[in-house]
C-alpha cells in the first residue's frame, strides 16, 4: 500500500466572505496535495467551514435570516469559489453536516467517560468576535479588538490543566511538531506560565521552566444561544440546562470526523484508521493555541494520537494591516480571477478562472515565505507575473518552441544533449523536493525561476538563432534546442503543483499530451528519467502568459471599491433583512443544500378570481422577506425541443445571467419577449426540467381560463432592482 498523506487546511469561519487570506492557506494546501499526488501517495485534503458559534447566530439574525441559511449561503460562497480556482479538496466538510455532529457527540461523551470533563458555574469576560473567554476585568478588549462581554453561565469545563506539562515535554521532543520556531515559541510560552518571579518550577527531564498551573481549564460548552451541537445525553443529564459545544471543540473535531471518528461503519474504521493521525494541519497564525494546545489536550485526553506536524502561516498585509472585515481592506480573490481571465479572452470562462488562479497561486507562493507576513498589493501583483511568468518561464517557451517550429518542422530534434544545464536541473529538481517538504513555497518556486533564467543564458550563449543560419551548424543547432526542451519539459513539470492550468498547456505544447495523465504514470516522479521520444511533434504554439499592462492594476483596484456590486451575495452587502442570493460558479446556480427548499416549478401564478378573497394562511413579513423578487431583463427566449409548453430564456439581472424555464410557450412568442422585463423569483432552488437547469421562476398572474399574465411595469424599472 503506497504512503499515506492527510493533509488540511483550517475550516474557515463562515462569519463573512471568503477573500485572499483564506485562498492563500488553500492554495498552500493544494499545492502540496498535487506534489504528493504526484509523488505517489495516498493523499487526502481536507478543508470545508466551520459554521457554528454565537457570532454566526448573531450574524444571522441582523440578515433576518436563520443561522441555518446564513450558513448555507456563506459557506456555498467559499466552495463555489474553490471550484473556479481549480481546488482539488477530496473532501469539503461542514460542521453542520450529520455525520460531523455524530464524531463530535462522540468525543465529548469520551472525555466525559474518561474524566475530563466536569459541571461548573463561572462568571467571566468573553470575546464573540474570537468565541472565548478572556482574562480581565468588564470592557477588556478582547482579541478581535472589541470589548468583551460579561457572561455569567453554567458549563461544562475541560481539565486543561491537566495536559501542561505533558504539552509541553511534546513540543519541546518535536513529538508535536509546530513551526515556524516563532509559533512554537509562542505555544510554550503560554504553557510556561511566561513568568520568571522566583516561584517557577524546573522539569528535570527537559530543563523547562514552566509555572504549575497557569494553564487554566477551558470552559467546553454554553448555554447562553443554541446555535451548536447539543451535549450528548449521558453529560446533559447533570444539568437541566440546554448546552451546546464549544465551538471550538465542535471545530477541531472536524479533522477526525472527516476521516471516519464517529462513523460506527466497517468503512468508517477502515478510513479512520488509514488517515488518522493527520500529517500536516495548515493553519492560520492568529489560531495556533486553539490548533496547538486544545486540539492535543483534546486528543490525549481522549487516548488518541496527535496530528504529525502544525505548519501556522503568517498574514497578508493590505495597506500594512491585516485584511479584515471590520477595517474595510479585504481583497477578493475573484477580482483577481476575473481580471487576469480577461488576458484570455478566446477560452472558456472558467479556464479563465484557471489562468487567474494561477497566477495568483505563483504570486502569493513566490512572493511571501510561508510562516511570515507578507505584503500584498495589485502593484506588486503585476510586476511579478510580468517578470516571472510573461517575459521569464512564458518567453523561454515561446521563443524555444518557435525556433524548433520554424527549424525542424514542429518535431523535437533528435540529437544528443550537451551537458551545460545538467548540473542545473539537477539541483532544480533536488531544491524544489526538499523545500516543499519542508512547507518551503517560497524556496521551491525560486529554485524553478533559477532554473528558467539559467536556461535563458544558456540560450544567449548558444544563439541558436545564429546557428540557424548556417547549414554547417545543423546539428549543433538540434543539440541546443532539444537541450532546452528538456530543461523546458523539467521546468513544466517541477511548476505543475504551483501553476497546473498554464503547466497543462505547456505541456501539450511541448507534443507530450495530457499533463495530468503523465503524473498518473510516474512520469513526473523522476525527471532524470524520461524524455521526449523519437518524432515527438510540438502541439498548437500559442502564448501561454500574455503581457499584463497597468490598466489591469487601474481595473482591480476600481473592482474592489465596489464590492456590493461584484458580490450581491455578501453578507455584509445586503440590506436589513434582504436575502443572499444563491451563489454562483461558472454562471452556474449552485444550490445550497437546504432540505426546506421548495422545487423549482415552471411559473408562479396567482389566484385568477381577484374579487373573491384568497383562502390562503397568513404569513409574517419575516416570511414574505424570504422571497427574493427582481427585476431581469429577457435577453433570449426560444423554445424546447419536443416541450410545447415550455420556453428557455436567459435572463440578465444586472449582476449576473441567468437561465430559467417558464411554462409560457402557448401563449408567447419567444421573439417579442426579448428585451422586456420580468419579474423573477432569484432565490429558488435550481431543478431540472427537460434536460436543462431552471435557474428561478419567472412571475405572472393567472387570469380568465389561466391565461399568464407577465408581471410588468409603467415606470423605467433598473435590472436587478428588488421588489418589496
């Protein structure tokens, strides 16, 4: 059986919408997943949303909406963007999700049995924006930068306490991994006490000073909401109180849960038992004690091994602040995506989605050492794709395959190869192993840029373009070219983790066909070995990395002042009490998985006897907000094959296209609807109907014999406007 690899990202907090912070962890993630792919192991990636908590009920309500829903919709956000940048996750797990709420019940009831968990009162400041408690007195300034808030309650509380020393002998052996050394550092401090008053204690085994008991025990439930998962039946019988668990025990537990805890399944064992423990958790700085104190405490406490190796990322900087909600800096990723897709204009849109991923994954991975702090801007952005990607590794291709194509007829020379670049390539390829083993992106990715300005000199030494002309130098000519090719074929397949769209054409470029296939076969396992074969043909030269210009930065930064029109689905976006549309991928609705949501039907008609009063129940206005009404404006409209009654028309809502089938056809023509405007319920859930996907439902009233009547307007009415 090949090695195992598990590897995570956190589970991002579905609070507000994802932006680069979160893509940037991800894409960390999935480079790494594609590199052990590649490799050969059994690799599973895991990342999803964390979905419960005070603040996301709160949340919820001033959307006027349930938590339920609001979670729904955010988290739909995070996974439908995941999939426009081309993220291999094997798995997207919810906390809301069943089987999640089972493995979490069952690690409560474990500690619980094995007492470490106990019943106590306590009167305490608390932090919503972080969910949990902080040391100080009323008004203490938690570490979201907010006030906390005087909680007095009842909960069950974790034996902390208990795992200090054992914690820190742990870290101290690399029994538990964590790096960088400044997160470590930061871990045993906190479980030292971070004290030096006389009164601590020297462990002899390990020559650690650390003050008993200054590691407190963690309140593991509340009572004061009930947006959480209920505290199993064998602790709640203590208590007449409703509890619900700590959202952080709830979101740790997430890491086991998707791997088989709790699933009492032959499978569910069988996947447990391969996976866990996991061998690399990504997480972000600002959460390491939750991911390097808890979660161990957690799992030793529960007689279960611990995670190999925590690897804590630093944060993206805007404007020299972290990116965040509440100062208003965040940078959406899709403005990034959207923006560089535009330089490809003759592809589909989502290998424009592709190419803008990318890009951004080779700027955040070359520009930022993973653990650190870095720097973000559209500036630096562009400079980078222009000198790395356009004129670096996209012109040494360019101009490599064209001067093959123009000298031998778009078929690889055959011909021996010199030894100029050997020594080159082989300390490229050792290079980018061991850095990415070591969570180096930074370091792997400028070992291959290395290896691309290497093989640029080693062509303007050689000036095949001067041995071109002289019949003489013929086969020198061949050496030289298919030596670069092959420098070209290691380069593609060293970046194919960091850049797999652009890698993918080069590769097709190069005549050696489907990139993905040859990682399949082992072909990108060991680049010493392999080649081109004889009479391998060059595929459709094109560019790969068109030069950006400024106005790309003008057009970015101009996107990100308009958020509410680019993101309509944003929480922090919509009015009081308006809904969030259903999220979007590929012009593709994607539909929140609800079980409450009604079907899709072919049109919403109305009680044609208008002067009989409607026996229909009444419903609150918190009802009637539900339905999101709007305006669109029909841009086709034609009918369906062998369906008398049905139309497809796309739709224009202003910030998006849609397409919903309407069952109008016998008393429509499809030409005269063009142009008009609708009315359209926006966030029902897609179905299919003949083949296609109804994206809404057009609006009408049902007149006389049942006649539709299209809702319409006397005023001028502006796309997209909600009805109220």
């Amino acid at each position: 059986m090949p090695e195992k690899f598990y590897i995570t990202t956190p589970i991002y907090y579905v609070n507000a919408r994802p932006h680069i912070g979160h893509a940037y962890t991800t894409i960390a993630a999935d480079t790494l997943a594609r590199r052990k792919r590649i490799d050969g192991a059994d690799t599973y990636f895991l990342t999803g949303t964390d979905e419960h908590g005070q603040k996301i009920g709160r949340s919820a309500a001033a959307a006027g909406i349930e938590p339920q829903q609001f979670a729904d919709d955010v988290s739909a956000s995070f996974r439908s963007l995941w999939h426009r940048m081309g993220i291999t996750y094997d798995q997207y797990i919810r906390t809301t999700d069943a089987k999640h709420k089972r493995g979490v019940q069952k690690l409560f009831t474990a500690l619980y049995q094995r007492g470490h968990i106990y019943l106590d009162s306590y009167t305490g400041q608390y932090s919503v924006g972080e969910e949990m408690f902080v040391e100080g007195p009323p008004g203490t300034i938690g570490p979201d930068g907010k006030p906390t808030e005087t909680i007095t309650e009842e909960n069950f509380y974790f034996r902390l306490s208990s795992f200090q020393k054992p914690l820190i002998d742990l870290i101290e052996s690399n029994q538990l991994t964590i790096t960088p050394e400044a997160r470590k550092n930061e871990v045993l401090s906190f479980l030292r006490g971070n004290v030096n008053d006389g009164s601590e204690t020297l462990l002899s085994d390990t020559g650690v000073a650390y003050v008993p008991g200054a590691v407190k025990d963690l309140s593991v439930s509340r009572t004061s909401f009930d947006w959480g998962i209920p505290v199993p039946d064998i602790a709640a019988s203590e208590t007449s109180q409703k509890h619900v668990i700590y959202v952080w025990l709830d979101a740790l537990a997430n890491y086991m849960t998707a791997v088989g805890y709790g699933d009492d399944t032959e499978d569910g064992a069988e996947m447990f038992a391969r996976f866990w423990p996991a061998d690399l958790h990504f997480v972000g700085k600002e959460i390491v004690r939750f991911h390097c104190v808890y979660w161990p405490a957690f799992l030793l406490a529960a007689g279960l091994p611990l995670p190999k190796k925590i690897v804590a990322h630093g944060w993206l900087l805007f404007e020299e602040s972290k990116m965040s909600k509440s100062r208003g800096n965040i940078v959406r990723t899709e403005t990034i995506l959207d923006a560089f897709g535009s330089l490809k204009p003759d592809t589909e849109k989502y290998e424009q989605d592709l190419f803008g991923a990318d890009v951004l994954r080779y700027f955040l991975l070359r520009e930022i050492p993973f653990g650190q702090d870095g720097s973000f801007s559209f500036d630096a952005l562009v400079a980078r794709y222009n000198s790395d990607l356009a004129n670096g590794y996209g012109n040494l291709v360019s101009r490599t395959l064209n001067m093959i194509a123009q000298n031998f007829e778009s078929v690889i020379p055959e011909s021996g190869l010199t030894t100029e670049l050997t020594a080159a390539t082989a300390e490229a390829i050792d290079s980018v192993r061991g850095a990415l083993e070591r969570q180096e992106f930074t370091a792997a990715v400028s070992a291959t840029s290395a290896l691309v300005a290497a093989t640029d000199q080693y062509l303007t030494a050689n000036a095949p373009w001067k041995l071109a002309k002289d019949p003489a130098q013929r086969e020198r000519l061949a050496e030289v070219l298919r030596t670069a090719a092959k420098s070209i074929r290691i380069i593609t397949a060293l970046l194919h983790p960091v850049l797999p769209y652009a890698t993918a054409r080069v590769w097709e470029q190069l005549g050696l066909g489907s990139i993905e296939r040859a990682a399949e076969l082992g072909e990108l396992r060991d680049l010493s070995r392999g080649g081109f074969a004889a009479n391998t043909r060059l595929g459709t030269i094109a560019p790969i990395f068109p030069r950006a210009e400024k106005e790309l930065i003008t057009r970015m930064n101009d996107a990100e002042q308009k958020p509410a029109a680019i993101d309509p689905n944003a929480p922090q976006n919509l009015a009081e009490g308006e809904q969030p549309l259903t999220p979007i991928a590929d012009g593709t609705p994607t539909a929140s998985p609800r079980a409450e949501a009604a079907p899709a039907t072919e049109i919403a008609a109305v009680d044609p006897k208008v002067a009989t009063k409607p026996d229909t129940p009444e419903i609150t206005i918190d009802d009637f907000i539900k339905v999101d009404l709007r305006v669109a404006k029909v841009l086709v409209a034609e009918r369906i094959p062998k369906a008398d009654k049905l139309l497809r028309l796309e739709v224009d809502l202003g910030y998006e296209k849609r397409q919903i089938l309407a069952g109008i056809a016998q008393f429509y023509e499809p030409e005269k609807l063009v142009g008009r405007k609708v009315v359209i319920v926006a966030n029902l859930a897609p179905r299919k109907l003949r083949g296609y996907e109804s994206q809404g439902m057009v609006v009408a009233a049902s007149v006389g014999d049942g006649t539709p009547a299209l809702a319409s307007f006397l005023e001028d009415i502006e796309i997209g406007a909600r009805l109220r």
